[in-house]
C-alpha cells in the first residue's frame, strides 16, 4: 500500500507553502529519509524526506504550486 506524501505543519503561520523543486519524480526510486521535495515557506526551504524506501508515484504536484499543509504532494510506494 502506498504512502502519501504529506505536506507538515512547518511550525509557521502561513498555512500554504509553495514546491520549489523536486528531487526525485514519479518512478524514481529513493531511500528511506533520501529528500524527495524542497518546500519553500516565507523566504526559508525545508526538505521533506522519503518516508520509506520505495518508488515515487504520481501524480505530482507542478513545481511553483502553492499547497497547504496535509495535502498530498505524491505517494511513495514502499520497496519489498
């Protein structure tokens, strides 16, 4: 079963963020903790991580997309 993505609480008061790169597309392959995203929130970025070992699915959110926090970015599908 696969795992979404989502966006965190960042701590901060704005409640949407934007995606400023992506590290990794959909059907790329990453590790655990490996950053899939760049998420950028005021003037500061903050990487978030593969949950698990596994494949990138889609579909992914366009980089410059503003998105607001728990929302799905993309689905990582866990290696077996």
């Amino acid at each position: 079963m696969s795992i979404p993505l989502l966006v965190p609480d960042l701590g901060a008061e704005a409640e949407t963020v934007r995606i400023s790169s992506w590290y990794a597309l959909a059907g790329e392959r990453v590790e655990l903790d490996e950053p899939v995203v760049e998420l950028l929130i005021g003037g500061a970025t903050c990487d978030l991580t593969a949950p698990c070992q596994g494949w990138v699915r889609g579909p992914l959110k366009p980089v410059d997309s503003a998105v607001t926090l728990g929302e799905t970015l993309a689905w990582i599908e866990p290696a077996h």
